[in-house]
C-alpha cells in the first residue's frame, strides 16, 4: 500500500509552541516548514520511527514550497502521550539545520543516539511507556493554546495556500 502523508494542524500547532517558546529554537521563525502526518508503519534497524525531518530539494520546491518537511508516523505517534509526542516534535525541530542567513540549509544529524539536549531536559527513556519525563512544565497551557489560535488565524489567510 502507498505511504499517503497529509498536512497536520495538530503537528503544526506543536512546533509553532515550541518554536515560539524556546530560544534555541528561535531562528527557526523564518523557515518554512511543513508539518506532515503519514500512515506508515516506517521503520530503521527495526526500531520505530516517530518522525522524519527532510530537505526539500530546489528541484522540487515548486510543488512542495517549503525549506523542510518534517513527517510524523501516525501508528507509532498514536502509541505515545502527548507529552511524549511534543518530544518527538522537538527532538525533529533540532534537526532542522537553519540559520536565517545566506548558509546552505541542510538537516542537523544527532550528536548521540537522541540529541543531548532532549536528554538533558527530558530523560534518557523519554520514549519509553510510562516514562517518568523531566521538565514537563516546559510548554504551558497558554502558550499552546496562543500557537492554536495563531494557526486558525493564519489558516484563514494567504499561509494556507501555501500549505495546499
Ligand atoms: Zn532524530
């Protein structure tokens, strides 16, 4: 069966928080990013894969035009809290390789097997069932429900065109 990825409100409400909210995210304000959910079982070294965080190419811009894509697997997503789903989105937001200047763009590898700065603020089993995650206060209710508001405003105008 073919892979069927759609754009996701719920995924771009996340990010847009995080992006919002935390500043070594900041500079992701001036990427374009869209934020997909597909229905494939994906899979690497026979682990789970929650997300994928993707370059779009020059050559493919026209029908996708965005900087990047970042995939979020909906059968595995589903198995997650959505505490644990907000990791996820943040772990792929640090592989956005973004600077706002005139650097080529390109996507960040991790610096271990998660990036040290998800496990520093969240665990090393953030992942895991009945995980006992650190720092969940990180994103409040206001600010999440301010990135929620700001994306049904933004649907409204020109940004969802771009988005299809
Ligand atoms: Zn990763």
């Amino acid at each position: 069966m073919a892979e069927k990825r759609e754009i996701s409100n719920h995924y771009t409400a996340m990010a847009t928080a995080w992006i919002n909210n935390r500043e070594e995210l900041r500079h992701l304000k001036d990427a374009t990013i869209v934020y997909l959910e597909s229905d494939h079982r994906k899979k690497s070294k026979r682990r789970k894969v929650f997300g994928l965080c993707e370059k779009v190419q020059d050559k493919n811009k026209w029908a996708i035009p965005a900087d990047f894509t970042i995939t979020f697997y909906k059968p595995h997503m589903e198995l997650l809290s959505e505490w644990q789903q907000e990791i996820v989105v943040y772990h792929e937001l640090l592989h956005v390789g973004f600077s706002g200047e005139d650097e080529p763009m390109s996507t960040v590898p991790h610096d271990m097997e998660d990036f040290r700065k998800v496990i520093d603020m969240f665990g090393a089993h953030w992942d895991e069932d009945d995980a006992d995650l650190l720092n969940k206060d990180l994103l409040g209710e206001i600010d999440r429900r301010t990135a929620w508001l700001e994306e049904s405003e933004n649907s409204k105008g020109g940004r969802s065109n771009d988005a299809g």
